[in-house]
C-alpha cells in the first residue's frame, strides 16, 4: 500500500486520474506487479506478469426485472446476482401479505422459490464471454410463469430442478451432486472477509459493491503482503459445464451488489457479504421493505431463514437437498410445521452470523435518505 501511495504522490502533479492510474500501472504494469508474479510462479503459480498487465476492469449492462413497480438491477451472469431477479419474478404474482410474514407458508413459499432460482444459477450460469447464457430467457415472466407450477404449498423439493428457458419448459434434466471430496482445510484457516459498501450523496447517485477477494489460507505472494484471490475455487473441473475452469475465464463468483429504482429514480442500494446466502439474504429484506413496509433498520433485523439447496460455490461444491435453516425466534410451532412439509432443519441462535445486509433508501420527493445496517456482522451507517 505504501508504494502505491507513494507512486500516486509521485505523479501528483499532473493530476489526479493521472495520480491515481500511477498507482494502478505500479502494481498492474509495474515493479510490485513483477514481484507479485515472480513470487507466485517461484511457487509453482500459473500468473505471470503479462497476465497482470493485460487486465482490465469491463463496464457492462446489468440484468434487471421489474417487480411491482420497481426496477431490480443487479450483476451479469458472470455472479450469481440474477438469482434474486429470477426469484422476484417466481413470487411478483403471489399475495405475500396473506401468507403472513415469516409465517410457515411464507418461509415455504419463498425458500421453494429460491431453491428454483438456484438450480437455474447452477445449471446455466458463467462468463458470458466464454459461454452462450440464456440470459433473456431465464430473466422472462413466462419462464417464471412455468417454473412456479413446481412450487408445491405442501412438500418441500429434495432435487435440484432447473428449467428449460429456451423452450419454456419447467424442468429439464435433473442436477447429480458433484463428486468432490470434502475441503482438509481446518475451519479456523478458512476466514471469510467479503464486505460490502453502499453510497449516496446529496444529488442521489447511488453506488452499490461488495468487494472480496482473498481470505485464509490463500497464499501470499513473496514479500508484497498481497495475496491471491480466492474466488477462482468457484470455477468447476467439470467438463462443458458453463462455469468449467478456463483461462481467461471469470469464475461464477456470488458477489452480488443491488440497485433500485422507482419511477425512474434511485430508491435502494443494497449488499452483503454472506456467499452463496447473499441473495437469499437480500431477498428478504427487500420483500420485508416493499410487501411489509419495514423501515431499513427493522428489515435487516428481521428473523432470517436460509436454504443450502444448491451447489456450493466454495470448497468441495457440496449440494445439501431439502436443507432450512432458522433463527429460534421463529419458534417452535413454526419449526415443527415445516419440518411437516419436508424440510431438513437446522435452528441456529438469533442472529447468527450469515449474510449481513446495508440498505440505503432515497425518498427524492422528501430528499430523505435512510440507511440500515445489519447488527448480525459489524455493519454500520453514517451519514453527514
């Protein structure tokens, strides 16, 4: 960090997008960049300098839906963002209210959807640069019209069944779990360090991110004190798999910043980290603010399911079928009604580390902006 002060400083003079792309070409193109490579090919690494030198950081569209007057904005199928667009279009035409909030149809309702969403992430998602993504298709409300015949009010689902977007089909070939063995890697090395930020200013620009990139036991090149990313363990060793290891290749990562917008205008900032949970997580609270008419604070405070239905993007890539897991303040009789359904639970104490949500909300008639932050992590809002 201090050499790219320093070479920012250096190039002061001519400006500050100068200043600060010295700092980048320091690292990038530069001497740290060739000490950073020197040490990871002295270790038997793949990255070499030229590598470096070659990336880039891309501007594209994002995928967006509509729900009930909202747009949704969120990342390409490069992440697993649209998971939250596919599951807002499953239940955009259920009456959520008269389920009642967190009640056990509500949970069942929302976490089969999820699940849906999932499989559809696991089995048509990656780098659209390397791979033909069915984008429009599993982002349409007909394919979610067909897809939502599958939810069943009574059973919980134990497969993985994603749909047939091109032909508007419910289901196509089931998913197997993935032979993987399971990760060596004692608990205590595997630390998690994703975070998240959200933005707005006076004006009401909005910026949402969720930066992450290395954590324990990930290796730490040379004398630089930067390590490699740990994100390309999302990528598969399966063959002619959409997220199949490439080079080059951007591996289905689970990052997944939000925005909102109402009318037009900004209405909603929001990520968190949590993994695979992000989008279930932020799923929630946006339902608990635009069906439930939550404040910010109260939404990300809320009691929190989630499911692990899906194809993990971390470790051995483990799927755990028909998985539920709940805060103890649902309670007992809440519990024992799903477990009737089929759900494999898991209760864990209230607000248990998991995914940990910021929300920003702008009211640009009022130029009122409130934020929430999720007290199950050190989230925090500040404003001046």
């Amino acid at each position: 960090l201090r050499e790219l002060v320093a070479a920012e400083k250096r190039a002061s003079k001519r400006g500050r997008k100068a200043a600060l792309q010295a700092a980048r070409d320091h690292f990038y193109r530069g001497p740290l960049g060739k000490r950073y490579c020197d040490a990871i090919e002295k270790a038997g690494g793949l990255l070499r300098a030229n590598d470096l030198a070659a990336f880039k950081a891309d501007v594209e569209e994002p995928t967006h839906v509509s729900f009930k007057g909202y747009e949704v904005y969120k990342t390409g199928f490069w992440a697993q963002g649209p998971v939250l667009l596919q599951a807002l279009n499953l239940i955009e035409p259920l009456d959520l209210k008269a389920l009642k909030h967190n009640s056990p149809d509500y949970i069942h309702t929302v976490i089969e959807a999820i699940k849906l969403a999932f499989a559809d992430r696991d089995r048509y998602y990656g780098d659209p640069r390397f791979v033909k993504v069915p984008g429009t298709e599993l982002l349409s409300k007909d394919y979610a019209t067909v897809r939502r015949a599958l939810i069943d009010a009574n059973a919980a689902s134990q497969e993985a069944r994603p749909g047939d977007p091109l032909n508007k089909k419910s289901l196509a070939q089931l998913i197997s779990q993935l032979s993987i063995g399971p990760s060596e890697i004692p608990e205590i090395e595997r630390a998690n360090d994703t975070t998240c930020v959200n933005v707005i200013d006076a004006a009401g620009n909005v910026f949402s991110a969720t930066p992450s990139g290395a954590w324990l036991p990930s290796f730490v090149a040379g004398d630089t004190g930067i390590p490699i990313s740990s994100r390309l363990q999302s990528a598969l060793l399966v063959a002619g798999h959409p997220n199949e290891l490439q080079p080059g290749k951007r591996p289905r990562v689970t990052l997944s910043p939000t925005l909102v917008l109402k009318d037009g205008q900004p209405f909603a900032a929001m990520s968190t980290p949590g993994g695979d949970n992000q989008d279930q997580a932020m799923l929630q609270v946006l339902l608990n603010i635009l069906e439930f008419g939550m404040n910010p604070q109260e939404a990300v405070e809320a009691a929190r399911f989630e499911t692990q239905h899906f194809v993990a993007s971390f470790d051995d890539h483990k799927f755990n079928p028909g998985t539920l897991t709940l805060e103890k303040r649902f309670g007992e009789a809440t519990a024992e009604a799903l477990k009737k359904r089929g759900h494999k639970l898991q209760i864990n104490d209230d607000f248990t580390p998991s995914s940990a949500p910021t929300i920003i909300l702008y009211d640009p008639a009022r130029k009122l902006i409130q934020a929430g932050a999720d007290v199950r992590r050190g989230r925090y809002a500040i404003g001046w």
